[in-house]
C-alpha cells in the first residue's frame, strides 16, 4: 500500500510540473501547427520518452549525484542551454522561409525526426532533471522493488507523452494552423526567442 500512494504522489506532482509553460510545451506547439498533427504527437513520444530517462535516473539517486558532483550538474546546465539556443536559432533562420504543406502527407521519416528532437529537448532541460530527481528522493518508498519502479515508469511515460500529445491534438486543429500560417514569420521568431532567452537563463545563472 506504501508504494501505491507513493506512486501517486509522484505521478501527481509530476503532472502538475508538466502542464507548466516552458521549452517543451513551446516545442510542442511549435512543432504540431507548424508541420503536422502526426509530427505533435511523435515529439510528445519523444517527450515522454525523456520522462522515462530522467525517471530512471531519479531512481538511480540522481539527485544525490548531482549534490556530491555539482560540476555534472554544471555540466548538464552548459549543454542544456547551449542546445536551446542552438533549437532557437534554428526556427528563428527557418521563419520566413514559406511552409510548404502540399496536401498534407507528412514527409518520409519526418516523425521520427520530431520524435527525436522531442526527446533531445527534454534532456536538454536540467531543471527537469533536478525536479525529477527531488520528487522521487521525496516520495519514493524508504525501500521499493524493481517490480515498483516496472509499473510506476509506464505511468510516467503517460504523464508526459499524454499532455504534450492533448497539446498536439489541440493545436494541430485547422483554427491554429491558419492563425499560424497568416503570422508564421512572428510566431516562430517568437518561439525562437522564448527558447533563446530560455538557454540565456540557464547559462547566466551557472555560478
């Protein structure tokens, strides 16, 4: 019985850590209006895909790793920034180039591609990490089998791929996409530069 409300603390928290605002939602919704429903809900696999890692991580003790080893933590905070500007500079070069739609087939591998950058955005994200890390420090079972951590990793993958996937779903709709086809040029340089300002931050405040 501990370890069931204990997998629902985590499953709980971790839900409303997810439907907060940041890069990953910011990719999401970029990469749903702007390319395609399937491209959304691959990059929300990929997402929950990188719940799991960082899942598996926290119960590896990533949290006290980070605490003994601060320079990983530095490390992980370097990367993370450096990669989201890369991801800003990107959309930002690509603003005012046309959207080619055709007739709405997504082009070969084009989800596989946004399931991958769904994952690397949310590794990139250290803040993720060390969230992950407290909560399962906090409410993880004094001692939990490997038959817990089994089922409660699914669970995490359902928190975050099904959020970012209601987010795809949600913004893939025609109503999006035509508000985002008319100011295509200002919505990417917009998203470009939220996740700009994201990598700034987490580079200006590593000591």
């Amino acid at each position: 019985m501990e370890a069931f409300w204990s997998a629902l603390g985590i499953v709980g928290v971790l839900g409303i850590g997810v439907i907060s605002p940041g890069p990953s939602f910011v990719f999401i919704a970029q990469r749903s209006v702007a390319l395609s429903r399937r491209d959304g809900l691959a990059a929300s696999v990929g997402m929950g895909l990188g719940g799991v890692v960082f899942a598996v991580l926290a119960l590896a003790g990533i949290h006290t790793v980070f605490v003994l080893f601060p320079w990983m933590f530095l490390g992980l905070k370097l990367l993370g920034g450096a990669y989201l500007m890369y991801l800003g500079w990107k959309i930002w070069r690509g603003s005012r180039v046309p959207l080619e739609l055709g007739d709405g087939t997504p082009s070969p591998g084009a989800p596989v591609r946004s399931m991958l950058l769904g994952l690397t955005t949310q590794l990139s994200n250290p803040k993720t990490a060390v969230v992950y890390g407290s909560i399962f420090a906090s409410l993880l079972p004094a001692h939990f089998t490997w038959a817990f951590a089994l089922w409660l990793l699914p669970l995490v993958f359902v928190v975050e791929a099904g959020w970012y996937s209601f987010v795809a779903v949600a913004l893939s709709t025609s109503g999006p996409r035509k508000v985002y086809l008319g100011f295509k040029t200002i919505v990417d340089r917009s998203a470009a530069v939220i996740l700009g300002c994201l990598g700034i931050k987490l580079l200006s405040t590593t000591p």
